[in-house]
C-alpha cells in the first residue's frame, strides 16, 4: 500500500502545482536552515510549545474557538508573529 502513495506523490510532484509546492518547500527548508529561522524557532520552542500543542489538540477536538484562541496567542508573540509572516512571504 505505501507504495500507491508513493507513486501517488509521484504524480502530484510531477504537476506543475507540485513544482510550486517543493519550490515553497524548498525556500522553507533554506530558511529553517538559516540563523534567522534557528533563531525563531529556539525561541517559539522555549516559549510558544503549549500555544501549539493547544491548537492542535483543539483542531483535532473540533474545537475552533479554541484554536483560535491558541493561535492567536502563539501570533500575538514577537517569534510567532515574524515566523508567519515569513511562512506568508516564502509561499508566494
């Protein structure tokens, strides 16, 4: 079976769309790589770890207010705030 996702993948990769998707792929994992992206991520992970996990647990319960409140709380901090916007800058 895992190789019909595989070959699924495969496919998609293969699209044009695709292409876009490892592009941006590409550009995160460069940034990630980056100080600056080290740098965020040392930070959201001493501080942001509990946003996170929230808002993922909310979203798997279902609960959207929940993630909201999480999430916004994981963007109203310095670290979350340029890690998305980044996120937003490297998918266009």
């Amino acid at each position: 079976m895992s190789n019909d996702y595989e070959n699924l993948a495969k496919i998609i990769l293969a699209t044009p769309q695709g292409a876009r998707i490892m592009e941006g792929f590409e550009k995160l994992s460069a940034f990630m790589a980056s100080r600056e992206g080290y740098e965020i991520l040392s930070l959201l992970a001493n501080g942001a770890t509990d946003a996170v996990k929230c808002a993922a647990q909310a979203a798997i319960d279902g609960d959207g207010e929940r993630a909201k409140t999480a999430i916004s709380t994981l963007l109203s901090s310095k670290e979350g705030a340029a890690l998305a916007a980044k996120l937003l800058e490297i998918m266009r």
